[in-house]
C-alpha cells in the first residue's frame, strides 16, 4: 500500500517539474503549451481507489497553478476531470471489467485514441474556461483548447506508444 | 441515520471533489483580482435576488418614517433654493450641474463589521457604474464597489478600506477621514496641524478635493481631539451626523467630469 503510493508521489513529482521546468516555456506559434501532465490522469489504473486520484489531482493542480500564475485554473480541470474519468472510460472503451489500464493490449488502438482525446479535451476546454471567465471570449476559449488539445494528444500518444512495447 | 450516511458513501466522490473544488475557488478567489470581481459580481446578484422581497416587506413597515425624513428633507432643500435666489444664481448651477443624481433604496445594510458593505436596489441597467459616490439625505454613505445587471455594493464610510477628504466648513483646512474605532457613531479625522484652531462642535464637511464627493456635503460634528505626541497633527473624533444603521433611500452622485480628471491625473504623473 505505501509502496504504491509512494510511487504515485514519485510520478506526480516528476509530471510537476516536467511540466514547470520544459512544457510550460515551449510557446510554439507563441500561445500553444502542451499540458503533458493529464498523462497522469490516462495512465492512472482504472481499478485503484477514486478518492485518491482526486487527491493526487488536486494537488497537481494546485502545485501547477501556484507556480504559474493560473489562479485555480489548472486544479479546477483536473478534479473534475478526476470525478467523471470513470463515465469517459465507459463511454470510450465499452465494457471495462476486464482491462485494468489504457495500456492494456486488449484494448484497440482507436479506442486508446479516443480515450486520450476525451480527457485531453475536455481538461483543455475547463482549463480555458476558467482561465479566460468570461464568456465573452468563446472564440479564444476553443481556438485555444483545440490547438494545445492537438499538440498535447500527438506528445502524449507518442509517450504511450513509445514506452507501451516494455509494459 | 444509516441511510444518511449510506447516502455519503455512496457520493463519496462527489462530496469530496465539492469540498476540493470550494477550496480552487478560495485559492483562484484570493490569486487574481479579475476572479475576485466576476465572484463578487456573481455574489451579488445572487444576495440581490435573496433580499429583495425582505426588502419589500420592511420599506412596507418603515413607510411612515420615511415619509416624514422626506417631508424634513424637502424642508431643507425649499429653505436652500429659497435662500439661494439671493446670491449668484450663475454660481449655482456650476458646482451642481457637474454631477449627475439617481435614486436607489438600500435593500441590504450592514455596520457591525470592520468593512461595511451596504447592496442597492440599482445597477448597470440604471447606469449605476464603479466608483460614483453615494450620499443620503443626512450626508455621506459610501462609495459604489461592485456593480451587477440590477444591483451594486456600496462600500460604507464605516470601513476600514476607504479614506475621504474632508475640511472644517468655513474653512480651507483639509483634512482625511479615517473609520479606526469601529463605532458607528463616530469616525477620525487625520492630518490637520495643530498649528489651525478647532473646537469641539465644529462642522466636518466634504472637501470636494476627490473626484467622489462634491464639496459642501455635510458629514459632522467634532466630538473631542487632542494634540498628537509623534507629529504635529490633531487626532479628532467625529460624530456622523447620518444614522448608519439607519439608511433606507440614497442616492448616486455621478460625476460627469470624473474621467476628464482621471486623465489629466495619468498625464501629469
């Protein structure tokens, strides 16, 4: 038990400073930033305790948000991405009583993608929204929550695919 | 009793991400002054809609007295334009046309905290705007804070984040009022030099040296001072003239020159 979550510590620490350190100061075409950190919230296992994901996001979130300057931003996607994982893991990979992880090579590849796309997206689009308050801004919102979704899907296939094979 | 806590376990998740999610919106409350202003707007509407029915019942019970505060007030205002006829009429009409006045009844008041807030039945719809100032029939009130669709907060003089000009009448002696005591009969005036002569009982008016106030608004009375060991100014208490606990109708003073000033300010500095 410690074990475990000793090393989800381990992973959140080292998502956090990845984040903070490279992917928060790429830029690219000025305003894109992928947010490499939901590979948590994919990789997480789909049978360990709900409670403690919350937990973990929150405190990504928040660590993310103090050392950015989002101002809630980022932990208020990530809880809630957090609660309703397991609706977007029904909806996206059917019935799931026998995989245990994304990782699992049961699963199809296409279901993998969307898997990942709706978690990205839907975290992209709440961290927008709460990043601009103001609706008057939809156009930004999605222009921006479409491009960093893409940018952030392409990194993050590419990690799951690269490591998958050793797993 | 079991049921309830069934029902708790049941929604573990949901609760639990309530709790985290009250404690972003603390933290995201407290970091940017942009989602403090939309929460504060949000609060207000919601405040709005929750106390205006209690508002209605309680301006049924008050009609009376406030029947006769109009009665007093119109008194006052026939014995001034009465009394102005006599002087420079030219002179008049331009100190008091630079401001703009609209009615509002308050529906909420508060005066026992250290920031007092009073809600007012106006807002953006009735051209209600941040920062215009708002007086009563017996003086200052405040200044406007927060403005939402059909509502706005007033910041009270009653609060520790609001600072006023304010000079001897008959006089050009400035000083600034300051609430410190948290007594809401009385509030203190600062920085007049004890080189100027007062007594207990003078009149404390507006000194129209802000864009808020226009000059001449009557606040109070000096109840006691004494001279200052550090520096050399008096530390005088005032006694307000308007009952803060009891404030039914006010209105909004709108200044039409305010950012004509603001901008000679910003080019200045």
């Amino acid at each position: 038990m410690i074990k475990e979550y000793s090393i989800i510590f381990i992973k959140i620490l080292l998502l956090i400073f990845l984040q903070l350190i490279v992917f928060n100061n790429i830029n690219l075409f000025e305003f894109i930033n992928p947010s490499i950190y939901i590979l948590f919230f994919i990789l997480y296992r789909f049978d360990q305790n709900q409670i403690s994901l919350l937990m973990a996001s929150f405190l990504i979130g928040i660590t993310i948000d103090f050392f950015s300057n989002t101002a809630g931003a980022n932990t208020i996607a990530s809880i809630t991405i957090s609660l309703i994982r397991p609706t977007i893991i029904k909806f996206s990979l059917g019935e799931v009583y026998e995989f245990n992880s994304i990782l699992n090579k049961n699963i199809k590849q296409v279901n993998r993608l969307f898997f990942i796309f709706l978690i990205v997206f839907i975290h992209q689009l709440l961290f927008f929204m709460f990043e601009y308050f103001n609706f008057m801004m939809l156009i930004s919102i999605l222009k921006n929550s479409i491009l960093n979704s893409f940018f952030t899907i392409i990194i993050l296939f590419g990690f799951i695919t690269l490591f998958d094979s050793k797993l | 009793m079991r049921r309830i806590i069934n029902l708790i376990l049941e929604f573990k998740n949901l609760f639990f991400y309530l709790l985290l999610l009250f404690f972003t919106i603390l933290f995201s409350y407290n970091n940017s002054n942009y989602n403090k202003s939309k929460i504060d707007e949000l609060g207000l509407s919601i405040a709005g809609i929750i106390y205006k029915p209690l508002f209605f019942f309680n301006s049924y019970i008050n009609l009376k007295n406030n029947n006769s505060n109009l009665i007093k007030e119109n008194k006052r205002l026939q014995s001034l334009v009465y009394n102005q006829k006599l002087k420079n009429e030219y002179n008049y009409e331009e100190t008091f046309l630079k401001f703009e006045i609209r009615n509002a009844s308050v529906i909420k008041n508060s005066f026992n905290k250290t920031r007092n807030l009073l809600i007012i039945n106006k807002g953006e719809i009735n051209g209600i705007k941040k920062d215009m100032s708002v007086i009563s029939s017996n003086g200052i009130v405040g200044i406007i804070n927060q403005t939402s669709k059909n509502f706005s907060s007033v910041i009270s003089i009653l609060s520790r984040d609001i600072k006023i000009n304010a000079k001897l009448k008959d006089s050009n002696i400035f000083g600034t009022l300051e609430w410190l005591d948290f007594d809401f009969y009385s509030i203190n005036l600062s920085d007049i030099s004890v080189s100027n002569k007062i007594n207990i009982g003078d009149t404390i008016i507006t000194g129209g040296m802000s864009y808020y106030f226009p000059e001449n608004i009557i606040i109070g009375t000096i109840k006691s001072y004494k001279k200052s060991k550090s520096d050399g100014f008096y530390e005088i208490k005032v006694n307000l003239i308007s009952n803060m606990s009891d404030i039914s109708n006010v209105y909004v003073l709108e200044n039409k020159n305010r950012d004509e000033i603001i901008d000679l300010e910003n080019l200045s500095n």
